[in-house]
C-alpha cells in the first residue's frame, strides 16, 4: 500500500540508491502520520465520554497521557512531513542529467510546474489562513492574560476561533475549486504526466495500474456522446452542472454554519445543543445542492435519452452503446451507493444529536461519510477499468478512419452499406 502511495515520488528519481532512502523517509512520514490522527480520534472520543468531576480521576490521567502522546506526535510528524517536502522540492528542480531518462526529466518538470502554478494561484489563500491562524494565536494570549483563571473562552476566544474557521473554509473551498477546474479541464498533474508515469514505472520494475486521478476521461461525456452536436451540449451543461453543484455547496455550507453558530450553540440563545450541528449541516448542505442542480440535471438527461435512441439506431455505435450500458449498470445500484451511506449517516446524526443533544458524537459521522466516499470511488474506478478498453478500441478505430481521409461518420456510413472495411477480418 505505501510502496503504491510513493509511487509517485519515485518517479523523480533514477537513482535506485536515493530512491530507497526516500521511501524510508516516506514510511516513516505516513507511520507517524497516521499515528497522530489515530491519537486524534483517541483525544476526541476520551473528551466526550468524561465524566464530570471536580477531582482529578483516572479520566483526567488518560486524557493528559493522549494529549501528550498528541503534541509529540504532532511535533515528529511535521518535522519528519517537512524534511521530506524539502528534499523532494530539491529533487523537483534538479536539472536533467543524460544518464538518466528522459521520462523521469519530463516527470520532474511538469510536476515542478504544476507546483509552482499551484502557489500563484491559491497564494492569497494561504495568506488569508496563516493571518487568521495568527489572529486566533494572538486572540488566545489576549483572552488568557485578561482571563488566566477561566476555564472557558470569552470574547477574544470565540473571535480568535471564528476568524480561524473562515480561514479554514476559505482554504478549503479556493482548493476544491482550484482542483475542480483543472479536472474538468483534464490539466491536473496526473493527467499530464500519464505517459511519462507508465514509461518510468516500467523502467523501474514497478506494475504501472490504472488510476482515476490520471484518467483524462474518467469526468467527461465524450464516448456517450458520439454526436458531436448532442456533446458540445451536454459538455456544456456538465460544466455548468459543476459549477452549480460547487458554489451552492460553499454557500449552503457558509449558511449552514451560521446556523449552527446562532441557533445550536451557546453562543447567542445558549440552547447549547451542539449535537444537532452536523447532521442540519448535512442537511442544509444535500437539500441546497439537490434543489440546485435539479433543473440541470433534468436538461442532462433528456439529453442522454435523446443519445441512446440514436446509439440503438446505428450500428456504427456499437461500442459507444456498450460503454452506455455498462454505465447504466452502474448507476442501478453501485452509483447509488454513496447516495444510500450519505443519508444512512444524516439519519444516524440526528439519532446521535437526540441521545446526546449538548455533546459532539454526532461529529463522528463523518468517519462513516469518508468511508462512503471509499468506497465509491473504488466503485467507480472498477467501473473505468471496464470501460477504458473499449473507448482506446474507439479511438483506435477513430484514427484508422482519418487516415483513410474519412470522418468518423463517412467511415460509418460507408462500413454499414458494407463498401468498405478496417481490415480484412471485417470484410469476412
């Protein structure tokens, strides 16, 4: 598993011997990694199930022995995350040497560049979250000088804490759409780098597998849609769909956590029930999105109905017609899989938010909603394994017609009335 994560770092490098101790660098980045979200989860779930007490208990020991197994974890993770950033950007912009390949060359600059573009395009906002990182700093010392004794934030606490939340959303949203556009635009770094990939993987002894992320077709529409007419419009209502889905997920999220701050915490009406803040979040988040995209996807739709019919008509389409089905298929139950888990989990943060009302498990839904998204994509790549094949037998076909000097339709005009064929096995 971690040999397939590295994979990707791998490909910088020729030097068998500075590759293993990359790797070892590596490794030790991911145990460490993974040892302190483990130690996260720990933390959250002692704090919620302590009991109040006003004497120090065997609860209070645990909580402070995973709380400093936390901060030193913390503090090797980062140390150990940073030296290797700082020697893979070093092999990043080393320059090309002729005992090595070409590939690997190519490799390097491309994603040097992606990486650079990455920083001028998203620079203001990481400048915007590291002042509300530092505004929350600053807010915390202010709030504990004027307050050393409280065990509770005042109103520099809770101004440090929700400067530092929008900072975090703006973060968080600049590179979802960030990383949104330069998919649909099939420009991010795995996708310019799949050539290179499967030449480097195979020079250095490596199985090179099939991933979603380097797949420039894994998000578009353009075997379903052999028409070209028919596909520039549902091309453009995709992108449009996106775009719509995107934005109403920022702004009912930004809503939703208004909600939470005004009506479920103790903040202004102090109900304090905090165990409603997620599932509502959710729920706000599905309906907005739902209600949005409807009259889009409605357009989409008929489109693909409209598609299929011709699809059935002509043979010429055979394959296409057989890429529509497989995802059909899909769609019947494996599509909808998500969409099951999504609503399994609202329904059980509401049944958590009932038991506990004033505490967080209802937060902890979230594992159940990242294992769904799992689960899906596995799903999902499955599906572009199967359907890979036949849209390169396309394209193969494709390329066959416009050497002969024919479009796609003349060749398939001409193959149905039988005057010509693509090799001599068609004409028996």
């Amino acid at each position: 598993m971690i040999e397939r994560m590295f994979a990707k770092y791998a490909r910088a490098v020729s030097d068998e011997g500075e590759r293993r101790k990359l790797y070892r660098l590596y490794c030790a980045k991911v145990v460490l990694a993974a040892i302190f979200y483990v130690l996260c989860i720990a933390l959250i779930i002692t704090a919620l199930s302590m009991p109040e007490s006003e004497q120090f208990t065997v609860y209070d020991g645990i909580l402070l022995g995973i709380l400093a197994a936390w901060l030193i974890s913390a503090v090797l993770a980062l140390a150990v995350t940073l030296t290797f950033r700082s020697r893979y950007r070093a092999i990043l912009n080393r320059p090309a040497s002729p005992e090595e390949m070409p590939e690997v060359a190519s490799y390097r600059s491309k994603v040097s560049d992606d990486r650079k573009s990455a920083f001028k395009s998203l620079w203001w906002a990481w400048a915007i979250f590291a002042a509300c990182a530092i505004f929350m700093i600053a807010a915390i010392v202010v709030e504990t000088a004027q307050n050393p004794d409280s065990q509770e934030f005042g109103p520099w606490g809770i101004a440090g804490t929700a400067v530092f939340a929008v900072g975090m959303l703006v973060l968080f949203f600049a590179l979802i759409i960030y990383n949104t556009k330069k998919t649909q635009d099939g420009a991010t770094v795995e996708m310019r780098t799949a050539a290179e990939a499967q030449a480097i993987d195979e020079a250095q002894g490596r199985e090179h597998k099939y991933s979603l992320e380097a797949d420039k077709n894994a998000n578009n529409l353009r075997y379903l849609f052999p028409d070209e007419q028919l596909y520039a419009q549902v091309d453009a209502l995709k992108r449009k769909y996106n775009k719509i889905t995107l934005w109403s997920v920022i702004i009912s999220c930004v809503i939703a956590v208004v909600v939470d701050i005004v009506i479920f915490s103790d903040m202004v009406f102090e109900f304090n029930l905090e165990g409603y803040a997620m599932p509502v979040l959710m729920t706000i988040i599905l309906l907005a999105v739902y209600l949005s995209v409807l009259p889009t996807a409605l357009k989409i739709e008929k489109l693909e109905k409209a598609q299929k019919a011709q699809l059935e008509s002509n043979p010429a389409y055979a394959k296409n017609l057989e890429i529509h089905k497989k995802y059909e298929e899909f769609s019947r139950f494996k599509g909808k899989i998500y969409i099951i888990i999504l609503a399994a989990t609202i329904v059980i943060g509401y049944v958590l938010a009932v038991l506990f009302p004033d505490e967080l498990w209802s937060y902890l839904t979230i594992i159940p909603l990242l294992a769904g998204l799992f689960v899906h994509t596995k799903l999902y790549t499955g599906l572009r394994k199967q359907v890979k094949p036949l849209e390169d037998e396309i394209d193969r076909i494709a390329a066959e017609r416009a050497a002969a000097g024919q479009t796609f339709a003349e060749g398939a005009a001409a193959e149905q009335t039988g005057t010509t064929a693509l090799n001599p096995d068609d004409e028996k």
